[in-house]
C-alpha cells in the first residue's frame, strides 16, 4: 500500500520533455484593441496587457497600446490607425493582424473601412463586439439627465486624467453603441473591405445559460436578456456576431479581457486566447 502510495507522489513529479506552451507561428505580428472604458487602466498597463503578454508567450509578436478610454468611434478609430503606423514604421512589419474586444472592434472596422489603413490589416477579430449595438447603451441613455450627467462628468475626467492627450466624451461614446445608432447609421457607413478577412467570437453567462456570473453584473445581463436574448453581461451573442464566427465562449464580458477571472474559470479564458491564436494561424494570417 505504501509502495502504491509513493509511486503516485512519484509520479506527480515526473517532469514533461517540453513544459512550454507550444510555439503558434502566425504571418503577421497582432494589435489588441480595447473597448468602452478605463477602469482597468488604474490597475493594469493596459486594459488587454495580460491578452497580449499571453499571446507572447506564444511566440506571437504583440502589442496592446492605450487610446483614449471614453470616445466616439471616429475619433478611437484615428488613433488605432496612429498605432498601427507607429508599429509599422518602428518594426517594418508589411500587414498586422487585429483582435479587438468590445467597442473596439467597431474602432477597428472604422478605421479599416473609412481611414485607409485597410492595406496595413490582414484580418480583424472582434470579441464581444457589439457589431448590431448594445440594448445596455439603450437604457444607460434612458437614465435621468441629473444622473446621467454626474456619470458623464465623473468618467470624462477619468478619461482625461489616465489618458491626458485626448478630450473624453463618455455619453456620445455610449449612444454610438445603442442598437440604432449601429444598426442603422454605423453599419451601413462601414461595410467591409476586400482583402481584410473578418472573424468574430461571442459569449453568454448568467441568465438561460446556466453559466456563472458575478451578481454586480446580474441586473444588467437579465435588463438584456429580457430585451435582445443571451448576452456576456454587456453584449449578446447575436450582436457580437460578425464575418466567419468563430464559436460562443462561456466567459463574461470583463473575463474575456482577463479581468474578475477565479481560478477554476481561468482554463475557459486560456481556451479562447488560444483558439483565436490558432485560427490565425490556421488561416495563413
């Protein structure tokens, strides 16, 4: 019985040929684009810095830089092309591939379509991008003008304290993300362009999935259950649909980004990071 026993410790010790995560090699270096918001920021280098160094570790050439956090599309989307050339002029890199999560995947298909960078990006793949708008938006926009003006006050001077060399504008922000306003006005504006190929990945937690989710944001997944169906706490799975969908995550919005993730949900997170890596390379890219 003993002998079973050390065996068992033994073999628990037995060291791997190659601990190492594999090597994925992809075409083109990748560009992680954050979305809506800077509260990550305080805490982080970037909101997607722990995406992009994972992504390192994969051998893959990385690079999540900071715009500003709370703005309309137009303007995030200029300075998502002032990265990519800046990227390109420091490195000599020919094409780059872009993985944007959230608000900035309509960034990116902005700058791609309407700020002739499209020769500089090889593909873009949104997560959690609210590609047909965001019922959240809808009812942040329905809040009393008292509240929503303090809120609006408070987040703009965050923007411009963590993000000095730009003016925030955190409320014409959330009504580029309202489902009409992308539905109707954004989407027919920035259809995409040949030679750029589009991939996206959704999520759904909380209510109908049976999946876990922090209760500080259970109001607002029900609030967008009730009126568009399964969602990430921000945005749903239909909405985040876009060019060749790649699968739907059980992670929320802010896990996706590596944020609030314990420790027995961190394997989905890995999971994700890595299929999207993949795909890349599976495509060529």
């Amino acid at each position: 019985m003993k002998w079973i026993e050390t065996k068992k410790y033994l073999e628990k010790l037995k060291l791997d040929e190659f601990p190492q995560v594999d090597i994925i090699e992809l075409k083109y270096p990748v560009l992680l684009c954050h979305g809506y918001g800077g509260f990550s920021m305080l805490v982080k280098p970037s909101p997607v810095h722990d995406s992009c160094m994972r992504l390192r570790s994969y051998g893959i050439h990385a690079f999540a830089p900071n715009i500003v956090p709370y703005s309309t599309i137009s303007v995030r989307a200029e300075q998502w092309a002032e990265r990519v050339v800046q990227l390109q002029q420091h490195y000599g890199y020919e094409k780059m591939n872009v993985i944007a999560h959230s608000m900035g995947g309509l960034d990116m298909r902005e700058a791609i379509t309407n700020l002739g960078i499209d020769s500089s990006v090889a593909s873009l793949t949104t997560i959690a991008t609210p590609h047909h708008g965001t019922s959240l938006a809808d009812i942040v926009l329905t809040a009393p003008d008292t509240l929503k003006g303090k809120l609006s006050e408070w987040m703009d001077w965050l923007g411009e304290s963590i993000f000095p060399s730009s003016k925030s504008d955190a409320t014409a922000a959330v009504e580029q993300l309202s489902c009409d306003y992308v539905r109707n006005e954004f989407n027919p504006n920035t259809p995409d362009i040949e030679g750029v190929k589009y991939f996206s990945v959704s999520a759904a937690v909380g209510k109908g999935t049976g999946h876990p989710l922090s209760p500080i944001y259970r109001p607002q997944n029900q609030l967008i259950y009730q009126r568009e169906g399964l969602n990430d706490s921000f945005v749903t799975i239909e909405s985040a649909i876009w060019g060749k969908h790649l699968e739907t995550q059980p992670i929320s919005h802010l896990e996706q980004i590596e944020i609030q993730v314990s420790k027995d949900r961190k394997s989905l997170v890995d999971e994700m990071w890595r299929n999207i890596a993949l795909n890349l390379q599976h495509e060529g890219f």
